[in-house]
C-alpha cells in the first residue's frame, strides 16, 4: 500500500487499487514518485512512500484520506478530489452569494484591454477554479477550505 503524505498540512492519502494499477499511475513507476505530489488538500509538494516505510507516529498525525490511485491521478491533473467535484451552478452561485471573494489568480492578456480567471478564493477558504469551454467559462472545481481555516 502506498501513502502520498503532506508535512505542511498533515494530509495522507492511502491508495487503494490493484497493485499493478497504483505502481504505473501514481506509485514508484509513475513520473510523480517519489516527491512529484501535489497535496490533494493544500497543494504543497509531498511525497510518496510504501506505507510500511512511513513512520507510524508521523502518520498518526495525519488526516486520512482513503482514495483509488485513479482518483489520485485525477488530483495530480488539477480535478481536485471527488468530494469536490460538485460544481453545479446551484453550488457556484451560493459561493458568490453567501461568501465574499478574497482573491482572483489570473492574468491580463498582453497587448488587449482582457484578462483570464484562472481561480477565485473565498472568505471561508474555498476556491473556484475557471477553465474555458465552448459555451463559456467553466467551473471545473471548487476546492474545499483547508482543513483549520474554515473558522478564519
Ligand atoms: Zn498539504
């Protein structure tokens, strides 16, 4: 079993799946192992290890996630976990409403009078992501408050 671990905010990740699955997507065959992680709650870098080689009093300390290496492969490609991935436009127009907006990542296009969103963080610690689609801009996750900062 393979534990995808985070020391600035104390995430681990146990990855469940065949063997063979977890090694060639997210384990020690993967392009990310072993400190290519980004950590599924904060996004520092973190590490992966076999979790026989974690210690247990560090893990201990951590909250634990339980996801499928898939699920972990789709965090890495910045879909967020799957908790998250209601992003409806009931959910989006109740952030706006109800929280107000601290932060807008983006940037201004060189050489025009436009910009591009890429994400919009929350009072409460949440954040709106922005991508493009032929319809329009597309809300393709909102990342929950870290864990602590829901009171701030
Ligand atoms: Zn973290």
């Amino acid at each position: 079993m393979i534990i995808v671990y985070c020391e600035h905010c104390f995430t681990a990740v146990r990855v469940m799946g065949e063997d063979d699955e977890v090694s060639s997507l997210v384990g020690p065959r993967s392009d990310f192992w072993p400190d290519g992680f980004e950590c599924v709650t904060c996004e520092s870098k973190c590490h992966g290890a076999l979790e026989t080689e974690v210690e247990p009093s560090l893990l201990g300390r951590m909250r634990l996630l339980e996801i499928t290496a898939q699920e972990l492969f789709s965090c890495q490609m910045g879909l967020g976990l799957p908790e998250e991935r209601g992003c409806d436009l009931e959910t989006v127009r109740s952030l706006f409403l109800t929280k107000r907006v601290t932060q807008v990542k983006g940037s201004s296009i060189r050489n025009t009078t436009r910009s591009v969103i890429d994400s919009i963080f929350f009072e409460d610690g949440s954040r709106l992501y922005l991508g493009a689609s032929p319809q329009g801009a597309l809300v393709y996750r909102i990342a929950k408050p870290l864990v602590g900062t829901e009171q701030r």
